[in-house]
C-alpha cells in the first residue's frame, strides 16, 4: 500500500470526468463488491472492497475519492444503479451524473485484470487480500498506461524508460529487466 500511495502522490493531475462501477468477487463463498473509480483516460482513481451494494457503499467511495482528490469532478458517468444518485444526494454534490448502460464501459473494462487474477489464483482469500491487490495493480498499472497504445516503437521506449524511472525512485530498487528494453 505503501508503494501505491507513493505513486499516486508522484501521479499527474488525473481528469476530471468519473466513471464509478461495480463488479461482484466471491471470498470464502460471500459476496463481495469491488467498486472502482476511473478517469476518462482509463487511470484507475480508487478502488474500495465493500460487502454491501447500497448508497452507503456508493457514498463511501465518492467520499474517499473527494478526501484523495480535493475537489469534485464535472461529470459523473455510472450504471443506472440508484445507489449513485442517492449517493451524490446525501452528500450535496452539484455535478452532471450521466447514468447510462454503453457510456461506463471504460470503468466496466477496468475490471478485467481482477477476473484475469482471480482465475490465476483460483480465488482471493480475503477481503483485505483483494483491497492490497486492487489498490497496489490499479496504481502501478496506471504508471504504464501511456506505454500501450497510438504510440510508435521510439515513444514506447522514451515512455517506459520515464516509467522505470518513476519505479525506481519510488521503490528504491531497480526494475527486473530494464536492460532489455
């Protein structure tokens, strides 16, 4: 958790258009719900592991996301769950909230690299286990966004070699196989 936080504090200013979800995880055979946060680049904001799936659960993401980014966002793109609405409700938010099916798919993609763990390891152990998970992938894989796509061979290398750095001075340890890039 440590080393997530050190990235989010080195982290650009992410965008100001959220797109909230939900994803169900089985833990010892109980529900569980993973809600995650994304900005319009697909930069992972926040995640937060809750048994529930109501407007409390949806109100304790949106104040985790305004107590870790200081300020509201201008648009709120969510599924139509009501918990969100309710959510933005109680605590007296004045933003645009677009609650529609296909506009969420960017939050809806960004829970692939869970399902993909989860076959892996065959489940998560824990709740706690899924939160250290999510928090740490989420970060560490927002470091490497810009190096996948609408790049060329040249800008990917100068990407990833910022990127190793940007590990490096965070972790304090050099990155396994720098040297073959």
């Amino acid at each position: 958790m440590g080393i997530a936080r050190r990235i989010r504090s080195t982290a650009l200013a992410r965008g100001d258009k959220w797109h909230l979800d939900e994803v169900v995880v089985a833990i010892n055979g109980r529900k569980h719900w993973l809600w995650r946060a994304v900005d319009q680049h697909g930069a992972v904001l926040d995640v937060l592991v809750q048994i529930r799936r109501d407007r409390h659960a949806a109100r304790r993401l949106v104040r985790k996301l305004l107590r870790k980014h200081g300020r509201a966002p201008r648009v709120l793109i969510t599924d139509k769950l009501k918990s969100y609405a309710t959510a933005n409700r109680d605590l007296g938010l004045n933003v645009e909230h677009r609650q529609h099916k296909g506009l969420n798919n960017r939050a809806e993609n960004s829970h692939q690299s869970t399902r993909v763990r989860e076959k892996v390891m065959r489940r998560f152990k824990s709740a706690g286990h899924l939160q250290r998970f999510a928090s740490v992938h989420d970060q560490v894989g927002n470091l490497f966004l810009h190096c996948r796509y609408h790049t060329d061979a040249e800008q990917k290398r100068a990407l990833r070699a910022e990127v190793f750095e940007a590990w490096e001075s965070v972790t304090g340890a050099p990155m396994l196989g720098r040297l073959a890039y």
